[in-house]
C-alpha cells in the first residue's frame, strides 16, 4: 500500500520562468505534462537555449509511460526533441501542437522514429492508472488544452497556460462547463498558471484589439507592415480579415510566419481568402496602399525578418517614408534593447511606428489576470492547490489569492519550486522529498552541444576583463626556464596601451620565478599556483582589472 | 561676419538614452550643457559607465567657457569629473546639485582643483556672449533647472528634464511665468526633454502616490522596507512623513542614501523630524510595527542595500516573515531579471512585496507625457524647435507632434542625432556638419580606464565560445618545430569532453606544421593564419563552436 501513493514531480518552470514541464507518478507510472524550454539570462553567455534536466525521468525510464503537450508555445513543447532522443515516449497533442512539433522533430531528423498522436479536445485517453481529459482553454494559441487527469485516489486539473476569453475571434468558448462538472464531483488538486497574477481584473478578450487595428487600416496610407508572435493563429486571422475589407493583399515575411500559416490554413485554422496572398518579390512593385505585410520578428532578434528590414537589408522588403509598422505583440522583460534599437531604425527610415501599450491596445495578454485565477480556482474548488508556471513571487502571489478566497473545501495550498514534489495519498497531501532537476544549456539548438557550468563561468570571467596566459618554457633536460616568459593576452588591454604593461608582466613572472626555490621550482602546480597570485595582485594593481590568468608551462 | 552664427553641437543623448550633454557656440565662445553619462548595454562586457566622447570641446579647448548643469542625475552630471579632468571648467549649477557633483569630485580627489559656482532658480549669469537665465521646473529631483540661454541672435531655450507637477510636494510650482514671458517675447530654438512622449495624457503628480503610500503604511503590520531612487528627495520627504504620523522610526540603508538624505538635509530640502533616525544597528531590536527601513537599490544592483538584504547578506538587517517590501520606482528597461531576481529572493523569505504598476501608483514618473510637451511648446511658441533626451524614435514622436501643434510662429523643426549640428543665423536655421562624437567606455569608474572598441569585440567573442590557444615551440637555431604544439583553452568546452578533441586539434595543428613548404614555415605570419584557418575549419566541424583562436610561436 505504501506504494499507492501519487507524486507531483515539477521538472521545469515552477520558482523560474519558462521550461515548463511536470510530471504525475502513481506506484510505477510516470506521465510527463510538457517539456518546454527557456530562453537564456544574457549572463548564460554563448547558449542559445536551456532545457529542463530530465534526470529524474532517466533513472525511471521504464515506467515513464507518454509526454503530454498541453499546447505549441516553445516553453511549453521546445525541449521535446531533447526528451525524447533521450527516452521515445510516445507524444499526445491536439493536431495544430503535434504539427508545431513535427517541425522541429524533422529539424532533429528524429522524426521518423517518434510516436505521435493526435488527440481532440473532450477525448479521453487511457495511459495505466492516469484517465486524461483534453478540455478546450482560449489561450493566445489556436488548440490549447488543459487536462483531467483522474487517477485511482482522485482528480488532477492541470490547467496548461490560459485565459478566460468571452468571445475568442475563432468562437471556440473556454470549455467552462467540463471544468464545472470535475468541481462539481470534486478535484483533489489544481495545478493553474500563475504568469498574470499581477494583474488585476481582467484580460482583455484577443477581439480588444480589434477596434485599434481597424483604426490603423483606416488611417495607413501606404504600406502596413504588421508583426506579431507567428503562433498567434486568431491575430493572424483578425489582420487577414482586415486586410481582405481594406482592399490590401497580403505577403508573408520571416519562415516562423511562413511554417506557422501553412500548418494553421491546411488544418482548417486559418482562413486565407482566396487570390489575397501576395509573393514576396511582388510587395515592391504592388501599390503601396494596398500591402499588408505580416512579419516575424517582434522582440527584435537579430537575424528576424523585421530586424532584417529595419536596416534595409531584406532582399525583398524596403521600408519607405510613411509605411506604417505594427509590433502587434507584448515586449518580453529583458528585449527591451533590441526592440527599440530596431524600432528606432525603423523610425529613421521614416515609418510610423506603433508599439507598446496604448489603449485600446495592439496587443492582449493570453494568460488571466487575478479574477479568471480566481474564477478558476471557484469553478475547480480543489482540495489542495498548487500554483503553477511563474516564478516565487507569481506563485507566492497566487497562493495568497487561493487562501484569501477562502472557499469551501480547500483544506491546503502548497507553493511548490522546481525540483520539490507533492505527495497526496489516502491521508491528504505533504511535499515529499526532493528529486535531481537543473537547467541543461544547449549551444546551437543541436543536441549534443551541452555546455557546462565550467565553461559558462569562463565565458564570463573572460567576457569582463579577457584573459592573460603567461607562458613559460621549461628545459625538459635540465628543469630550467628558457629565456624570458611569454605573455598572450587579449580582451583586457588594448594593444597600444598594453605594450609597456605587458612589458612589466614578464618581468614580475621572471621575478617569481627568480626567488623560488630550488624544490618549488619542481612542482610546477605550486608554481602556477604562485605566478598566477603574483600577476594578479600587479594586474589588479596597476589597472584594477580581473582578467583571468593562466600560466602554461611548456616543456621543451 | 559669417562667424557670427550660432551653432547646437549635441554631444551626447540625441538620438540614444543617456549621457546628456550639449554645447552651443556663438563665434569663438563655447558653454557646454550638461555632461552625463549612460549605463551600458549588456552587450559592453566588462564596462561600468559610458560617457561621451568630448573631442570636439578638446579640439577647441581654447574657447570652451563654462559647463552648466540643469539637474543632478547621473545621466546628467555623471561625466562630470572625465571631462572637467580633460577640460577644467567652471561649473555652475544650483546647490543641491553642486552638492552631488562635488561627492563625486572627492571620489576622484579632484575635488580642491575645480571651480565650482552655485547659482539659484531667476539668477542670470553672463559668459562671453551668452546671457543664462537659471528658471525653476518640477522633475524627480530637487532644484532642478531649464535654462533660457540669451545670445545676440536670439533665445534658446534648453528645458533640462521636466514634469509639470501641479502639486509639488515641496510646494515649489514650475516657474511657467518665466518661460512665457520669453514665449511671448519670442524665442528662437526650443531644445526639449523627449524622455515620455510616447506616454498620452498627463503625468501624474509627485503627490500621486501618497494615497498609495498611506494605505500601504496603514496596512502593514510589520517592518516596512521602501525602497526608491535616493535622489528621490520629494519621495523620501514623504516616506519620512508618513513615518513620522504612523509612529515609526526610519533607518537609512545604502550609501547612496545615506549621502543624499545627508546632503538634502543640510540644504534644507529635507526636512527630518527630530528623533525619528534610527541607527541601522537599532532596527532588529526594535518592534518592528516602530520601524520603516529606507533603502537603495531598486534595480537590483548586485552589491546594493536591498539586494543584499534579499539574500540575508546584510549586517543589520534581516527581513522575517510578514515584512513589507515596496519598490517605489520605476524598472529601468534592461533590469527587469536583476529586479525579478531579488523580489523572488524577498517573497521567499516570506515578505510581501509591493511593485510594479498598479492604480494609485507607488511611484511616478518625473517626465511630462505628451501633453505637459504640447503645453512647453505653447508656451515658449519657439520659431525652430528640435527635441533632446531620447531615442531616435522618441526625437521622431517629439517632433511630429509638435507639427501637429502648428502653432503660429513655427518655422521648422529638427531631429538631431548626437553629433549633428545644428547653426542658427540671421536667415534662420539648417543642419550644419558634423563633429566628432562617440562613446567612451570606462572600466572600473577610474579615469585612465578607457576600453577600446577592440577590447570589447574581443570580450564579445570570448564570451559566447572562450578561446583556444595552439602554442607551438620553435627552436631558434633551426627554426624548426620542437615536439608536438600545445593547446590551452578555457569557455570552449568542458575539460571531461574536450581532452580527446583537443588532443585531435593537436593533430590539426601538426599536419598543418608537416604540410607547409619550407618558405611558408620561415613566415611565421603565414603559418600563423594558416594554423588559425585549419583549426578553425576542425572545431566549427567537431562542435559548431567559434571560439577565439590565437596561434601563438615561442621560440626556444
């Protein structure tokens, strides 16, 4: 009996932002919910992504049963290739997220040998002793779910990232009702996301920024050039429909906009209106006042299409004087910088930028703010509550709305992080021990290409005072040092300045090496160790730099 | 005669954020406005502040008469000691930001060598050819100042940084009678603070986040801990107050604080009730419904006050559970994670924290939003205008609205860039050329502590792939290579994976060695880049890695 015991394991994405991925265990039976990914913090120099460690799944490879994906955001589905080369799960997902990850499997060349499955929302799938229900959220993806998870000691909601839309542009309601009727017979725990709690009230509905758009087609009188997240299927759709009133055709710029549109229209999620779509070659030569152009590349990345066009260099796409550009999506904390430095390129090119929060606005959040969190929290009515998806403060938040409620029922709320489980059995619910999790940075998007704490902390010693390496070349015969060390240095002085200092850097290891003793001078760990301190107290000295120093010893 | 025109020679914050400074030149006699610097992007590694490049004022040193200071933020001030090192000027600025300056000037020991004059708000002063007219506006910090600069072609007016505060909390109103008796009279150029143009509406007063405050005092039932920006006086002036009527006692924590309220006080801009300072020593031991904490580092500065603090890193103070922590500041674009980071930190040590923005606020802006610019450009109704502080696409809003005001008497308006001139003459005004301007990287604040351009690309490069040095032994009586090269690396790859590779790349170097002919193998230039190429080609290859490669050739 001890074993029958079911286990809330968060891998990712719970006290940090991003990498999202949970796993459900009871007795012998792993599934995993999400495997997504994170960008890095600029100080996790050189990656280009961090993934969760799935350590905890490896050591259990053989009872972890299925990945399910609740829908296609990158932090929600972007380490699944990395998973799933470590362990072949088959994958559940509606079409639209399987085909988003289908993508990227083929990127990995892995997609012949991995296990996909479609599933719908409302379809309930058997996986050992876990029943899951795929109910409908509205989110700012098309095909987002959460899930039912009913195992033998009660039901898990897991409520993937949502928001509560009134009136989604593609009609699909939040499916309320199902959720309505697992609270109405009882939850026994509710995982919900917490990344808008800060906010108070209410989300706009994605039809808020309807009116805003309609007021730039009006006004636009030559190109309207209009980026927004790729994924974003219902923005999409409202800028298409608008572009088909107006009279304007419209071009596809950027390959996420180009990959994202081909899965969404051969799906039956979009729909593109026949003869409006306009080649990329053809967007100069066609009347300025009737172009629309939809553009990835909101948070400014350097090689996007729009960075591309705001310094004039896309082969197809030249910004003229009164274009009118749209950042149609939410600036991401820490892209501040680029965003603006490409806005501002755009402005001296002469376009009329719009950005930023202006009311009505040209962009909506897809997560709820604190009244849907609470709405959530009084249509599931759990027993235990675990906040999800945010960092402390976002959970600590949502804890702390849970208990103000008050509601009947809730007998305990648990702030959980990355890493700490949640034991509920027969008894009620504890934290249980904790199991092995960490972030894996991933160099170049290919799998192998791990990168160590080690050399991180290099890169940044190095990315702030360069390096100094002082050589010196030893007599293999005789033990003694040949001539005068060597000093290589670069990333601490430049070279004109650096001359004379260098100069007296060779000097000050001569002389360490000079007053050494004859037994010291034979271990030339110890020496390392001495000409390492002596030339970073000079250094130090004379240019209040840290450059990090490492003495070679050559033998000759 | 055609010396005798006025020229604008922006040296720094046109057209990017920060590092604010001016010159304006009528024939030979030259006042600088401002010398500020900027904090760097991310991507400067290893660079504390930047400030900028004054060549223009050392290329005519011998006409450089005074620099003026409209306000004591950094971006306004912060050059100050590097260009009055290469320059001495006098300075002129009002008290409070003399005061500032000269904690800086003692920093750098340059304090009894410079020549420091206070003016007060309505004083007029005369240099050469400028009359300067100091006039009183509201901003986030005291004494602040726009300048109405008088020559022979007429009126320049240089706001400074701005608000109109109707309700300043000192009482001390906008001095908008002076700016429209020269507005009526007739000014020639308005140069005018861009920083919130983006923002519709008002800005809110100072007083604004009183009620905010009061609830927040009224609520807490432990310590309380604000912190803002120390220069902040009006800010802490009521922090102080509200202290005083809900009968706690306020400790001052952080240097910048302690500096600041010190400096304010003995100015008698801030008035601090007798008995109400407690010793940073006195906070633990006092009840803590008696105390309120005032504190730097908003930012999340890594060595601040209040980071410390969130990680129980400080000597005095440690934050217990049911503590209130309010972060009365704006995030600066940018500190989003380092700010994050540190709230985490505080809610996890069972704090409440308050920040953000949320309606009242607990902090305001001190730059006027649209229309606070809309009423300074009627009022000064200037016949050429050109806006200042701030970003291309800032510059580009500022002047677009101000030809949306088409107010009578408007000629032209100019969006200028740091270094593009503009000259004013008895036909009017046009761009003028261009002058040398840039930016000068410093490293550890100091004054000899330039980075070059090249030391920082160097910086860039080690910190995405670290470096790998082939070093190989040349006997310097045969010339030939002496046993197998060595290689040193660090940020590349971690030791455990990189021994075998590195032990190839040996491989690489030598086959290289054994396939040059005899004269490529006397050019130690040639061998060098040919052993840089092929290694390269090798580890791009093994690892799709880039790192730094620096062959480097000692001869033994």
């Amino acid at each position: 009996m001890s074993e029958r015991k079911l286990q809330v394991i968060p891998l990712g994405g719970l006290g940090e932002f991003g990498m999202n991925s949970t796993a459900l265990r009871y007795g012998d039976d792993i599934i995993v919910i999400d495997a997504g990914m994170m960008f890095p913090d600029a100080e996790l120099l050189g990656v280009d992504i961090v993934i969760p460690d799935f350590t905890y799944l490896e050591e259990n490879r053989e009872h972890v049963r299925a990945l399910i994906l609740t829908h296609g955001h990158e932090d929600h589905v972007g380490a699944t290739p990395f998973l799933l080369a470590q362990l072949n799960l088959p994958v559940y997902a509606t079409a639209f997220t399987r085909a988003l990850v289908e993508r990227r499997l083929e990127e990995h060349e892995m997609l012949s040998q991995t296990r996909l499955n479609t599933v719908k929302p409302g379809e309930r799938i058997e996986i050992g002793p876990f029943q899951i229900e795929f109910i409908h959220v509205t989110h700012s993806i098309v095909s987002a779910v959460a899930l039912a998870v009913t195992t033998p000691l009660g039901v898990i909601i897991h409520t993937g990232d949502f928001k509560i839309d009134p009136t989604p542009t593609d009609n699909e309601l939040f499916d309320l009702h199902t959720l309505a009727a697992y609270g109405k017979r009882g939850v026994l725990l509710l995982l919900s996301d917490s990344t808008n709690v800060d906010r108070p009230g209410y989300t706009q509905s994605e039809r808020a920024v309807r009116p805003r758009l309609e007021e730039i087609f009006t006004r636009a009188g030559r190109r309207l050039v209009i980026a927004c997240f790729s994924s974003s299927v219902h923005r999409l759709q409202q800028i298409i429909e608008l572009s088909a009133q107006h009279g304007r055709k419209v071009a596809l710029l950027g390959r996420s906009m180009m990959n994202v549109t081909e899965i969404a229209h051969s799906l039956g999620l979009l729909h593109i209106p026949d003869g409006i779509l306009l080649r990329p070659q053809d967007i100069m030569p066609t009347l300025a006042n009737k172009v629309t152009v939809l553009i990835s590349g909101t948070q400014g990345e350097p090689m996007s299409a729009l960075s591309r066009v705001a310094v004039d260099n896309h082969k197809n796409f030249s910004i003229q004087a009164g274009d009118t550009v749209v950042l149609s999506s939410r600036i991401i904390p820490g892209n501040e910088k680029p965003i603006f430095r490409m806005v501002n390129h755009l402005a001296r090119r002469g376009a009329d930028v719009v950005y930023g929060s202006m009311n009505p606005p040209v962009h909506v959040s897809g997560h709820g703010s604190a009244e849907e969190l609470k709405l959530m929290l009084n249509l599931v009515r759990p027993r235990f509550f675990a906040p999800i998806h945010g960092e402390y403060r976002q959970l600590a938040k949502h804890a702390a709305l849970a208990q103000h409620l008050r509601f009947q029922g809730l007998e305990d709320t648990f702030i959980l992080e990355t890493g700490e489980t949640l034991v509920l059995d027969a008894k009620g619910a504890h934290k249980g021990g904790r199991v092995t999790v960490g972030r894996v940075c991933i160099d170049s998007g290919t799998i192998d290409e791990v990168v160590e704490d080690m050399v991180i902390r290099d890169r940044r010693h190095l990315s702030e005072d360069g390096f100094v390496l002082p050589i010196i070349a030893i007599n293999k015969h005789t033990g003694r040092c040949e001539g005068l060390p060597e000093i290589v240095s670069r990333g601490f002085i430049s070279s004109d300045d650096g001359a004379d200092l260098l100069q007296s850097a060779k000097q000050v290891v001569a002389r360490t090496l000079e007053q050494s003793t004859a037994e010291e001078r034979t271990d030339w760990g110890v020496m390392q160790e001495k000409i390492r301190a002596d030339l970073k107290r000079f250094l130090a000295k004379e240019t209040q730099r840290r450059p990090l120093i490492m003495p070679v010893i050559l033998e000759v």
